[in-house]
C-alpha cells in the first residue's frame, strides 16, 4: 500500500474537490505516488467544473486505512470532519485556510495553513514555490475553487491574494472569470430536486463548540424563498438527524449569492443562544443575517465565542 491519498473534508465542496486534484498532481509531480479521492459526491456546481475542464470525478471513499498507509489532507485538518478512519493512517502533509481545531499528529508533519479564501490559493503558491507549471486544466479547477468560496470575489473571506491567484488562473485556464463564474454559481443553485437530506448535507459540517457539537450546512441560491417553502420538511429532517447523531444545535445557511445575505433555519435547544451569538430575533425558527456569505467567518467564529 505505497500510495498516498489525498483528499478533503466529509460533503465536499468545490474547493476539497479540486484541492485534493490540485495537491495531488503537484505532488506527483515532485516523485510521490498519490491519488485524489473525495469523502463525498461531487455537487452540482463541482460537477459543473469538473465537465467544463474536462475532468473525472475523483472517486468516492469513507474509509482509507484499508488501501493506504499514508495520506494528504487538503481543504481541512479537523478529525470529525475527515475520513471515518483517519486515525488509522499516518497524515503526511495538510494544506488549509480554515481554523485549526482537533488535530495532531504522531509524526512530524508538513502543514501549511494560511488566511485567505480558499485552500487552491496556497497550493497555487506551492506549485511557484517548487517551480511546477499549472496545467490549463488544472488552473481552471483552482479557479472554480476560488470562485466558489469567495463567491466571485464577493465573500469578507477574499483577500488580495485570492484575487491575485484567480486572475493568473483565469489567464492560464482561458476563460473570461466574470462570465464564468457567474455560470459556475448558479449551477450550483437549483434545489427544486433535491431532497432535505441533500439541501442539508451537501455542503455541512460539525464543529465542536465549548460542550457541543454544531452542524453546520449552507446553501447558496438566487431564490431564498425556494428553500423557505419546504421550511417544515427541512426542520422535520434536521430534527431527526440531530437526535441520530447527537447534534445540540442544527443551522441551514441559506445564501443568495445575488444579494450576498443569508437567512438560517435553526433546530435545537440552544436555539437562543444563537440569537445572542448574532443579536438577532428568531422568527418562525429562522434568522436573518444581513451581510453574511462565509461560514467560516461571519458564522462558526460567532457561535464558537457564544457556545465556549
């Protein structure tokens, strides 16, 4: 088992995706053996990158012990966000822009964490670094990537050099970045077929807050209303969930890329709390977060200083 996998967080987004394509390429590149797999199905917007670039699905895992000794993590470090068995394996290397939290290592490690909007930022840097051509490609996947987590540069997370990167990118991949992106957003917007679980889910993750664990999904629409109207059905649903899994407070971020603000639809007996984590009223079980497009900012930071 000499090949290392490389791969993001759990229900992955653009960015885990075309990370884990990225880092493993460069990594080839350097004499490594590796593969990109992903912990979850590509999404809609993903998908559509992937089929723009003219690129395969990383196939899909749950477990990695069984076929690999070592791996990569791009895109996250937290161990309830990763591989159901990521203790089992040694991590090599990880390569993140989000809060560190719950992790550590037997061996010493290669880490290389920044602040800015998106994890394809750094491993641009990276592959300049170890003096490795983007292929055109590969540019337009990071491009995506940037995109989508910044939301064409939009997000409070999008830093100067994020926006550095996605027009060297946007050049090396060929397309007009405006255009595209737009395109690329609103793939990833239509949940008229989509089930709770899905809506829920397809972009989520836990965070351990002080004594309890927060699940977190978001959204992004054009059509906030869209997902309101099945208010009921998506409570119904994080309600079971949350008692399976032990969640003591569920949020659904919903995003209208458009307007750049959110509304969240809010299950749990903490429910109050996140009224005072945002001094906002809940009504109808949702909130309105006026301004707010980045969970990894503008929502787990707040909830975090609330919940410890």
């Amino acid at each position: 088992m000499s090949k290392i996998l490389v791969f993001g967080h759990q229900s992955p987004d653009t960015d885990a995706i075309t990370s884990a394509i990225s880092f493993s390429y460069l990594q080839n590149r350097l004499g490594k053996v590796t593969e990109p797999v992903a912990l979850g199905e590509a999404t809609d917007e993903t998908q559509y990158a992937l089929d723009y670039f003219d690129t395969k699905a990383p196939r899909v895992v749950t477990t990695v012990a069984d076929e690999a000794d070592e791996v990569m993590l791009v895109d996250h470090n937290e161990a309830q966000q990763s591989a159901a068995d990521i203790d089992e394996v040694s991590v090599l290397a990880v390569v993140d822009h989000h809060r560190i939290a719950n992790f550590q290592t037997a061996d010493p490690v290669y880490y290389r964490a920044e602040p800015v909007g998106c994890t394809n930022t750094i491993i641009l840097k990276l592959y300049k670094e170890n003096n490795v051509e983007v292929p055109k490609d590969i540019a337009g996947l990071m491009l995506s990537a940037i995109i989508s987590d910044t939301l064409l540069l939009k997000s409070p997370t999008c830093t100067e050099e994020d926006e550095k990167a996605a027009k060297e990118l946007a050049e090396i991949a060929g397309v007009n970045m405006e255009k595209y992106g737009k395109d690329l957003l609103k793939a990833g917007t239509n949940t008229a077929d989509k089930t709770a679980d899905q809506i829920l889910n397809s972009d989520a993750k836990n965070f351990p807050m002080g004594d309890y664990t927060v699940r977190i999904g978001q959204v992004n629409v054009v059509d906030v209303q869209e997902v309101l109207d099945r208010k009921d059905e998506l409570l119904k649903e994080m309600a079971s969930q949350s008692a399976d899994n032990a969640y003591d407070l569920f949020l659904l971020v919903i995003t209208n890329v458009l307007e750049s603000d959110s509304v969240a639809l809010v299950h749990g007996e903490e429910r109050n709390r996140v009224a005072k984590a945002f001094d906002k009223d809940i009504v109808e079980d949702t909130i309105l977060l006026e301004d707010v497009v980045s969970r990894k900012k503008q929502v787990v930071p707040q909830l975090t200083k609330e919940l410890s």
